[in-house]
C-alpha cells in the first residue's frame, strides 16, 4: 500500500458520533429535562401557546442581530417552506437572477422556471467547489441564493456583491449559515433559515425573516398564480402581522419550540452570535489543520474564503481513488462512512448523494471542538482499511 493513512486504531473517541448536516448534533447540556416547561395538550392559539412561539421568533431576531424592522415568523415546512413561501409570493414583478451551485440552489431554479414558469430568468451556476461570478447580478433584478451550500460545503464570502442602491430583492436561503456566520442584513431582503441546523433543533419548522422593501412588495404586488394557503402571507392586499408576532399558518409542535428554546437558551449563555461563530470558525480551523497534514485528502471547495464553517465537504484525493470509476469512488467514499458509523464514531458523515463522492462532516456550534479532534485520526484509520 502507498503511504496515505496510518492503520493505528486511534485510542480516543468523540463523546458524541453525532456529525450529521441535518438534524445536527444537540446542543451541549442538552436534555429532555429541558422540555419540561412545553406547552402541551393546549392551543397553539392559546395565550401560552402564542407566548411561547413569540418568544422563539424575538429571541431569534435579537441573537441574530436583526434589524428592529425587520420581521420573523415561524413558518410551516422547514426552510424549504420558508423558501417557497417567499418565490411564489414576491417573484415576477421583476427579471430574477439565480446562483447555484449545489443541489439546494439547483432546487429553486427548478422551482422558478419548471413550477412557477418565469419567463425573464437568468441562471448562473457553478460546479461543487466552486461560485458562479457573483459580479454578473443585476442590482435591478430580484436574486436567489444560497449564502452556504450545505450539500457542497461552499459559501459567498461576503455580501460586497450586493448593491446597497438594488432595485431588486435578495432572498437568501440561510439554512446552514444563520447563527454561524455574519449576514450582511442591510444587504438581504428575505432570509430563510431552520431550528435543525446551527443550533440542533427539532424539524419541520422554517423561519422568515422580512425586510420593509420585501414587506412593500407583498402589499403592492400579486402575483399571476394561485397562492396556498400554506405559502399566504397578506390578506385584503395588506401584510398579515399577525403571522410575524407567532400566528402561525398551521399547527407547530410545541415539544420541537421547547427544544428551540433550549438551544436559544444554550446559545445565549455562551456569548450570543459571536461565541457561535467562532465556535464554528474553530470547528473549521481543527479540519484544515488536520487537512494541510493528510496527503489522501482535501477541501471539496480549494478557495479556503469560500469554505463553509458549517457542512464541511471534502473530496478524496489518494490517487489510488481517483483512478476508480464513479461508481468506485462512491463506494469507496460509503464504506468509510459505514466504518465509522458502526465504530459508533461518527454518523452519517458521507456526502450528499448529488455531490461528488466525498465526506461531510458538520462543524456547526453545537459540535464540540474535542469531538472533532477525536474523530479525525478515525477518518485517517478507516481510509486506511478501506485503501489497503
């Protein structure tokens, strides 16, 4: 066997396997106990209910730094909703750029001209690792974007792209970045993001936020298709407010707000937004370090200030797996993640199955930086049994 990998079985494990890019890891201290205080058996209407989900929405919009007229909801079907709710409700006014460049972005192209059928549609994409040119955005068309690429581990590096004088909207998908990176908010006119990702909590909930030239749309434009009732955010041409103070559509569970509460809770006593992004940049610094040591592999994005802090996506670069076939690669790729997995060292590590065979490993806030320590000499080791 060529030198790639020791074959040592490491002695130290992670205290927690739990390296997912969705649901993600719990945050530390996490406990059911922590769930005691739920508003079961009762309304979601109710008065405690609405207070719980109004809590959820302020303490979100304080720990993120939201500006103070901006608007947060609580919305169904996880960022996705969150996402659809906002094309199918404030696009076609304008000619609308896309940027993909992974699965998720490709989602909203086919969302924008397959399901919705806009006529006036520029689509810029790129291939996994990469950005498409962010310099070709016409400040006076509407733009859909992902600010990170879970499934390619790759994210705009600032918001420098967006003009401040736009005449169009940004409406950014920011599932795996809120909480985890900056957000240029003066820059985003609708952000969309989930409980399930940065801070580990429970799915099925999505988040909207709302900037006033975003809310000004929705009051002055209806859009030439039938909106669901799911995805309906005015009533009478007016914005229905009650949705952004914790009415929400349709029913949420009130166990999966405890457990949001929880981690807000937990995010806070830590230091807030920055103690969670430098818990995230640390997470990142541990991975490259141990990469700029390995020979057998690398970033799946070469550009290091493009590089998620979050989904960490990486490709094997061991000669012997790139002389494989495809189909090789990615089975290659599978058995170490199955190794690891049945060591109980890490689960679900492999790469999304539209991204290149690889690995992704979650570096979020709620990873501890020791996890990650321990679990990279076991990456080492079960690329070692499955090369030799």
């Amino acid at each position: 066997m060529a030198a790639t990998a020791p074959l040592v079985r490491p002695d130290i494990r992670p205290g927690k396997p739990h390296f997912s890019s969705g649901p993600c890891a719990k945050h530390p201290g996490w406990s059911l106990e922590n769930l005691k205080q739920a508003c079961l058996g009762r309304s979601h209407r109710s008065k405690p209910g609405k207070a719980k989900l109004a809590e959820a929405i302020n303490r979100s919009a304080a720990l993120l730094g939201m500006p103070k007229d901006y608007l947060l909801a609580i919305v169904p079907a996880s960022d996705t909703g969150a996402v659809e709710m906002a094309l199918w409700s404030l696009l076609g006014a304008r000619g609308v750029d896309i940027l993909a460049w992974e699965s998720f972005g490709s989602g909203w192209v086919t969302d924008v001209t397959k399901q919705l059928k806009l006529k006036d549609v520029r689509v810029f994409e790129a291939d996994y690792g990469a950005l498409p040119d962010l310099s070709l955005v016409d400040k006076d068309r509407d733009v859909v974007f992902t600010w990170n690429g879970t499934t390619s581990g790759v994210r705009v590096p600032d918001g420098g792209w967006i003009a401040a004088d736009r005449g169009g909207l940004t409406i950014c998908d920011a599932t795996s970045a809120a909480f985890a990176m900056d957000l240029p908010w003066d820059r985003l006119d609708v952000v969309t993001f989930s409980w399930q990702k940065v801070l580990g909590g429970e799915a099925a909930h999505g988040m909207l936020a709302l900037s006033p030239r975003a809310v000004a749309r929705l009051e002055s434009y209806s859009p030439p298709w039938p909106i669901p009732k799911l995805f309906r955010m005015t009533s009478g041409g007016k914005l229905t407010k009650d949705l952004f103070q914790g009415a929400t559509i349709n029913t949420p569970s009130m166990l999966a707000v405890e457990d949001y509460l929880s981690a807000l809770n937990w995010a806070e006593s830590i230091g807030g937004l920055r103690a969670l992004i430098g818990r995230a940049d640390a997470n990142l610094k541990i991975i490259a370090d141990w990469v700029a040591r390995m020979p057998w592999i690398d970033f799946l994005a070469l550009d290091p200030a493009i590089r998620s802090n979050t989904s960490v996506c990486l490709r094997i670069t061991d000669p012997w797996f790139q002389a494989l076939d495809g189909e090789g690669q990615a089975k290659a790729a599978k058995q170490v993640a199955a190794l690891l997995e049945a060591e109980n060292i890490a689960y679900d590590v492999d790469a999304y199955r539209d991204a290149p065979p690889g690995l992704r490993i979650w570096a979020g806030a709620t990873v501890e930086s020791a996890d990650l320590a321990a679990l990279l000499p076991w990456l080492d080791w079960a690329w070692g049994q499955v090369r030799k």
